[in-house]
C-alpha cells in the first residue's frame, strides 16, 4: 500500500474509532481525523513490529483495518486522556 492509501485508511479508521468512542474530543474534527491518520501508522507499526503480522500490500486486509483502527482508539483515548474535554 502506498502513503495515499494509508491516508484513506487513517481517515477511515479516525472515523471509525470517532463511531466507536463518541464525545466531544478536544480537537474536532480536524484533530480526530488527524488521530486516525497517525493511529493507522502507530497501529500498522505495532502490528509489524512486535505482534509478528507484517503488514499486507493489499488495502482490504482485515487485520490491516483492525490494526489501523486499534492504534486509532489507543491515540483518540490517549488525546482525551492528555487534554481531557476542554470544550466544556
């Protein structure tokens, strides 16, 4: 896969994991999409790296998406975590 399809994947795994953990984040919109990019690379990284599953070439592999939207709710939990819900 390349940068442009990770991106796409990010976006979506940042959605999802949105769906997933709904609430007010403190960055909106553009900070949780910004969440599922990074997390869809952190989460691809974790995967290859110490779960021994190289990451596929392939954009529908199923544990490609799980760990791009698992290392999206680790960010999005971590974020809410660090900023805590400062649009109250």
């Amino acid at each position: 896969m390349g940068i442009i399809a990770w991106i796409i994947l990010g976006l979506l795994a940042g959605a999802i994991a949105k769906f997933l953990l709904p609430g007010r984040d403190p960055g909106g919109l553009l900070g949780t999409t910004a969440i599922g990019i990074v997390g869809a690379f952190v989460g691809g990284w974790i995967s290859s790296r110490w779960l021994g599953h190289p990451i596929s070439k392939h954009f529908f592999d199923g544990a490609t998406w799980v760990a791009a939207i698992g290392g999206s709710l680790v960010l999005l939990i971590a974020y809410r975590l660090v900023f805590g819900n400062s649009r109250d």
